[in-house]
C-alpha cells in the first residue's frame, strides 16, 4: 500500500462524518422529524423525501463543477473543509427544533445535507492519491469499515441520549467536527502547476462540466457503470433514508429497539466492509456487485412480507453485510474506470448520479406511502431500480483494468 498513514488519516474523516449519516439521516432526526416536528402525521414522509429531493439536486449540480475547479486548482481539502463546515453548523443548529418547526427542521437538514453530500466527492476523489490501482478495492473498503466503526459508538451514543435527542444533535455535529481535522491537519494533497494563476472558476466549472458531457462517449465503460449505478444506488439510498421511519412507523419500535437495530446493521456493515475486500479481490468488483445487488432484491422482498419485529432485525442484519460493501466496491469501481488528471470532476459525476437518483427513489416511497398508506408498498416499489440497476451493469467491462 502506498502510504498506510496517509490512509489512516483519510479514513478518519469517514469514521467521523459516519455520525451524521447515521444520526441524522437514517436515524434519529429521521425519525425525530416524522414524530415529533410533524407530530406522526402520515405526510411527514413526503416532507422529509421533498427535504432530501432538494439536497440532493442541489449537491447534485454543484458536485461536477467544484470537482472540475478542484482538479484544474489543486485545492480538495479546501472545498472539503468548506462544505464539513456547512454540515457541522446546520447539524448543531438542530438542537433548536422541536415540535412544528417543520420549515427551519427542514432548512437545517437540507443545508447540512448538501454539505456532507458534496464534501463527499473530494473526500472520494483522494483515493487514487493515497494508493496504487491494485490496492483501490482495498483502501475504499476500509475506509467504509473505519466508517462504520464510528456508526456503532454513534449509535450507542443513542441509549444515553434518547430522552433529549436535541443534545445528541449537538453532539453529532462535535463527533464529525473533531474526527474530519486530522484529514484537513496532516493529509498531503498532489499539486500540480495548471494554466494561467487568474480565471474564472466557475465559468471554468461549468465549462469543463459541459465539455465532458459531449465526450462521455469516449468513456463508454465509465458512462455505462454510471447509468448502472444511479438506478441501484437510488433504491439503496432510499431504504437508508427512510429504514428508520418505516421501522417506527410501519413495526412500532421503540426509540432503544431502533437503536439496536441500527446496532446491528453498523456492525454487519462493517464486517461486509471487510469481507468484501476479499471476494472483491478474489472474484472481481463487477461480479462482486452483481452478489450485492442479488441479495438487495431479495430483501426488498422480505421487508414486504415480513409483519414482525424479530424478523425485521433479522433482515437489517442481512442489510448491512451488503450496505457499506456496495458502497465501497461502487467507489473502487469508480477509482479504476476514472482518467486520474480528471478523477474529481467525474468523481463529480459519480456523486451527480448518487444525488439526482434520489429524485426518484424517495419521491416514489413518500408519495406511495402517502397514497396507499402502505410503506410496505413502498419499499417493495424501489426494488425495482435495483433489478434495472443489476441489468445495465452488465454493459460494463473492466476485465483488462483489473487484472
């Protein structure tokens, strides 16, 4: 491995946003927002699928642009830091919501959404800096099972918080703070002298951006794996955004069975993480992918036919071990079919595929609970993005980047 320090430090700004992804989006304020700032009223889902649609589009359009000024500046952490600032803050800003705060709850977590979302694109985009080709598999899935460490101390952080969530938001917000400074402290960034000192950045963003688009054909495995991934990772997306709601909602649990919930998927999580490091390595990322997405569909299945709680733990467990896998293994996939003068720009991409997805998964769960009155329903129908998902990624073709 390159530099194991280097990948240390990186991956401690994972163990440290992996607070936000679980306090605030899938879990607490997730459902802190459906019961309390909407006080459980049924339209609180298509609220909190309006708050991520307009995150996710917005981080959407600035991902690919920034990345572009990002290459052509050298300046990834700066962006990075500015965008970890952004989360932080809204985050610690939740701590005065509470019950019909429903427009400044939303505010709050679009704003740091859009935040942790787009930082993500630079953050990614320092893996082929920190490591060689062979050891991109390896270096994401740590980073994903550092990662999730970080989810199983947030989550317990929950037991002695759960009667004043507000604290814990606050409490978030430091945990992210303080694990993203060693990244910004002591991560070496390549520079690299490019063009004339004085242009203008965003005309230059949006410029490149524009470019690329028209040259996408000349990347067709890349542009092939992207279309592939924007419709499985919406329905992954989804069950993350809204398993904590459809768990309290739909099955009753309590505010501590949903943290043991969420428990065991961070630590099932974490071990697929690892695992998949392995069959990655052994079996190849695309056939690796191609397990994840086979199992996703089959739990889609039985989150619609299961009625009781013990199962729903059963199946969360299950969950996990393809949760951080198919993130990590997308992402190395990512790193391997990406020119390395332009990985953040489509790094960009990579994210504008992640967010604009969400237009439809968690529209689609929102407005058929919403309709039905059946999350069951719901969580059934986004199950078919990953079956669309699974057949396009058969068009991409890597064999001769992997060996």
């Amino acid at each position: 491995m390159k530099n194991k320090s280097q990948v240390l430090v990186w991956s401690l700004f994972d163990f440290g946003n992996s607070s936000y992804a679980v306090i605030i989006v899938a879990f607490v304020f997730a459902v802190f927002f459906k019961e309390v700032v909407v006080s459980g009223e049924s339209i609180g889902d298509l609220y909190w699928s309006i708050g991520i649609n307009i995150s996710m589009i917005i981080s959407a359009v600035l991902n690919p642009v920034f990345g572009a000024i990002a290459d052509y500046s050298s300046n990834k952490k700066k962006f990075l830091f500015a965008f970890t600032i952004l989360c932080v803050i809204s985050t610690s800003l939740m701590y005065f919501t509470g019950e019909g705060t429903i427009f400044f709850a939303l505010v709050l977590f679009i704003l740091s959404n859009i935040g942790f979302q787009t930082g993500l694109t630079f953050y990614d985009a320092f893996i082929s800096e920190i490591s060689e080709p062979k050891d991109y598999n390896k270096v994401s899935g740590y980073g994903y099972a550092t990662g999730y460490v970080g989810s199983v101390i947030s989550v317990l952080l929950v037991f002695p918080f759960k009667d004043d969530p507000n604290i814990l938001f606050v409490i978030c917000a430091g945990f992210f703070l303080i694990f993203s400074m060693p990244l910004f402290l002591f991560l070496k960034e390549e520079k690299k002298s490019n063009g004339p000192v004085k242009i203008n950045y965003i005309a230059y963003g949006f410029n490149k951006v524009f470019n690329t688009l028209k040259n996408l054909n000349n990347f067709k495995d890349l542009k092939n794996f992207l279309i592939s991934f924007f419709f499985y990772i919406d329905a992954v997306n989804t069950i993350i955004f809204f398993s904590g709601i459809y768990a309290s909602s739909t099955l009753g649990f309590s505010i501590t069975e949903l943290a043991i919930f969420f428990l065991i998927v961070q630590i099932t999580a974490m071990i697929g993480s690892y695992l998949f490091v392995l069959i990655g390595d052994k079996m190849g990322i695309i056939k690796s992918l191609n397990i994840n997405l086979i199992f996703w569909t089959l739990l889609t299945i039985a989150v619609f036919v299961t009625n009781d709680k013990n199962s729903f733990f059963i199946i969360g467990g299950f969950a996990g071990l393809f949760l951080g896998s198919t993130q990590s293994l997308s992402r190395a996939l990512m790193t391997y079919l990406t020119p390395l003068d332009m990985k953040t720009e489509f790094f960009g991409f990579y994210a504008l595929m992640d967010k604009t997805s969400t237009l439809i998964g968690p529209l689609t769960f929102g407005l058929v609970s919403w309709i039905s009155g059946s999350q069951k329903l719901a969580i059934l129908s986004v199950g078919l993005f990953i079956i669309i998902g699974m057949f396009l990624l058969k068009k991409v073709k890597v064999k001769e980047i992997l060996k």
